[in-house]
C-alpha cells in the first residue's frame, strides 16, 4: 500500500494538463467498476491503476482560463459606427472592472486609442492642401504628430495626434486649421520687408483712454478691473493687449539697449515678440547717430569699431587675392555680412553679443586669421604692402597695422609718428597730382 501510495503521487504530479474533465471523471468510474487488485498483482499490471484523487495535493495548472476568447476590452472596428459602439462596449467593461485594477486601467488605455481612432477619421481636414496663403501669410501644413503647440488664434493646446495645424513660414504663427479663416493678423514678415525699423523710444505709452479701452490689435474691450479682461502692457509699442494678444512674452527692447545700455527682457505682446524676433539680427541701427555717446561709455564698442574698421581695409586684398577667393576666406563673416559692408551699423544680436564679450573673441580671431594671410602666408598681398616714405625704412607697411597712419586723399601708408612729425603732409599726394598734370594734355593731343 505504501508503494501504490507513492506510484499514485508521482503520476498526479506528471498529469497531462491538457486532460479533458470529462475523461477524468470517466477514467474514475472505469477504475471504479476494475476489481481490487490481489496481493499476487504485480505492481504495472492494469489492475492496479489507482484514482487520481489527492486532496492533499491540488494542482492549478491554467486549464480553468480561457486562452483562446477575445481579451477584455479588445474592440476590432473599421469604421464611425463600429468604433463608437466598441468604445460604448469599452466603457461599460471598465465600470464593471474592479476599481484600480491592472485589467481596468488597460481598458481605459484601450478607451483612448479608440478616441483617437474616431477622430482621425471624423477629421474633415486630412485632404486640405498643404499650403494656404492668407494675409500675405504662406501656412505650410505640418506632419509632426509628437510635438504640442499652442494655437495662436485660440490660444488653445494643439495636439498633433488629434488636430491638423499649420505653420506660417514667415512670421512662424501657428493655428489649427478651424482658425485659419478666423485670423484677422497680417504676416510681420511682410513688415519687416517694408518698413526694417524700431521703436526707439523707451516706452511710448499714450494711455488706456487713448485706446478707447479696447485691445490695440483685436479692439476687444479691456480694463484694469478684476471682473473684466484684463489690459496688459506691450513694453515695445507701450499699448495695451487682450490676454489672447499679450502671452506675457518676454523681449529685448531695443530703444532700452540703445539708450540705456540695458538688457533686461521685458513683457510684449506676440506680434511685437514676432516681430523682435525677426529684427533681431538685422544691421539697422546705426548707434553713431543714435547715441554716439555710447562709445564713451562702452570700451567694447569701441574695440569693435577698430575690428571692422581693419577688416574694411582687409576686404580690397581678398578680392584681388586669388588664394583667398578660393579659399572664401570672406565667408568667416557671412553671418555678418555688413561687416564687410560698413562699420557704423549694428543688429540688435551684434549689441547683445557685444556685451556678454563673445563678439569681440570671434571677431578678434577672424581678425588674426586674416592679417595672418596678408603679411605671412600670401606673397601676392604682401606685394602691395607700403614703405614708408618719410623714414624710407625697410618694413613692408599695410594700413591696417596699428602703428600706420594712412593719407585720406591718396591712401598711402606712413609710420604714425613719421606722418605727424612731417606735419601730416604726404609726399606722394603732389607726385601724383603731377603725373595727372602731365597726362592730360596727352590725352587731349592724342584724340
């Protein structure tokens, strides 16, 4: 008995889950209907086939779960009608689910998916074109499903997954496609492209009145009451936006900079932020009318004036220099091309950049690289050096060279002491004006 024991606790622990219950309980009753097995039977005889029942020992081996049925909350629609009575069918499971279970949480993810299979295809503008132009702006549609923006019509979240938007390539203003018809804002781009200036008075507030109490770009009424919409001030213009036109955006302005040295961003309106951001690097203030005093004031400034005033002076070697046009060394500055236009004009990025010190490191180096490929590396350009011809010492002079003077008629190069010393008279000037003297008359002679 004790063997038969052990015989039927090792079968039970090798049972087929795959067993039907039904087979069991038959196989139970034949074992049932088999006589006693005799002392004399040998252990494997048929006879002696045991029931698998031990309570001692029950086994959960999966067989009770259905594998092989459609999981809960899983909903296979194609179209409107099929995704709306899958997401009914979805709600209901998720209420009948235990709360704050792992199975009801995964119907609610299910739930969403299908809220965003619907609106993909209730959406009406999938078919609209790709680019819209409407008050001069050129609305390109976008295709960035991950990134969220917000609208700046309804000033309303747009969710890529769910909302077709739009982008304007000038101004960067971005709507969904319901309020492309609803803008009433022109393209800044179109501004800028027109009338490049600032406002360069600090502040110019005229007052709340002066507006009729209406919103400077929408005429919403505003106020400064609790109840009302509130009235924000732009401290570029110095009007006053409704909440939906003033974003409390923060901008360098500057009149501020020019005036006052300062730096500080102040609170504007979007379309003054649009508009800043598309000035910012454009070379339209001339600070030596606005403020000359500030090159008394700033010493950056006035290292970088010298900088671009030697460049100037650089510029005819290139363009004369075949190595350094295939080279382009000219190109070290085409972020900056009116550095080598000028030097009196200045973008509000150059000011900037001028007091945190970085434009002034950057253009050094370009500075060193270029005067390097004149006097050193090139001996094209150091043919068309000078020598001095007060002293008539042997170095080769350039006038960009700090201890130079140059002649403002005939660009000649002299030592500065030697030029001061003689009276700032240059020889060269009365040898060219008799050379122009001499051929004059044959030029009238020969026609």
């Amino acid at each position: 008995m004790e063997y038969n024991d052990r015989l039927s606790r090792f079968r039970q622990s090798h049972l087929n889950p795959f067993n039907k219950p039904r087979e069991e309980e038959g196989s139970h009753d034949r074992a049932e209907d088999l006589p006693p097995p005799s002392k004399d039977s040998p252990p494997g005889s048929p006879h002696c086939e045991p029931e698998f029942n031990c309570p001692e020992r029950v086994m959960d081996l999966g067989v009770s779960e259905d594998h092989f049925s459609r999981p809960v909350g899983l909903f296979l629609a194609s179209d409107i009608q099929q995704l709306r009575q899958a997401i009914e069918e979805c709600k209901q499971v998720i209420l009948e689910l235990p709360e704050n279970s792992e199975k009801q949480k995964d119907a609610v993810i299910r739930l969403i998916h299908l809220r965003l299979k619907l609106q993909e295809l209730k959406d009406p503008h999938e078919n609209e074109p790709h680019l819209r132009i409407l008050l001069e702006h050129r609305f390109c549609k976008e295709r960035s499903k991950s990134v969220k923006q917000v609208c700046d019509k309804c000033s309303a979240f747009i969710w890529g997954l769910i909302h077709t938007w739009y982008t304007c390539t000038g101004c960067y203003y971005r709507c969904h496609s319901k309020c492309l018809n609803l803008i009433t804002k022109p393209c800044v781009r179109s501004k800028v492209s027109h009338q490049s200036e600032y406002e360069l008075s600090i502040c110019p507030e005229i007052g709340l009145d002066c507006q009729d109490y209406r919103c400077a770009e929408c005429r919403t009424p505003i106020s400064f009451q609790s109840n009302g919409n509130e009235a924000r001030h732009c401290d570029y213009t110095g009007l006053y936006y409704c909440s939906s036109c003033h974003w409390n955006d923060l901008a360098i302005s500057p009149a501020r900079v020019i005036h006052n040295w300062e730096f500080e961003p102040r609170k504007v309106s979007r379309c003054s932020m649009r508009y800043l951001t598309l000035m910012v690097n454009r070379p339209v203030l001339k600070l030596r009318e606005l403020n000359p005093q500030l090159f008394n004031y700033v010493e950056e400034l006035v290292e970088i004036r010298k900088l671009r005033q030697d460049i100037l002076l650089m510029k005819p070697y290139f363009v004369t220099c075949k190595e350094a046009m295939e080279a382009r060394l000219l190109l070290q500055l085409q972020e900056r091309q009116h550095f080598v236009e000028n030097d009196d004009m200045y973008s509000v990025q150059d000011l900037l950049e001028v007091s945190s010190g970085r434009l002034s490191c950057s253009l050094t180096e370009i500075h060193t690289m270029f005067a390097k490929h004149i006097k050193l590396d090139c001996e094209r350009c150091q043919a068309k050096g000078f020598v001095c011809e007060l002293c008539k010492e042997g170095d080769i002079l350039f006038p960009f060279d700090s201890h130079t003077s140059v002649c403002q008629d005939c660009a000649a190069v002299f030592h500065r002491d030697c030029y001061y010393d003689n009276s700032t008279s240059c020889p060269r000037c009365p040898r060219l004006s008799l050379r122009k003297q001499v051929q004059e008359p044959a030029q009238e002679t020969w026609q």
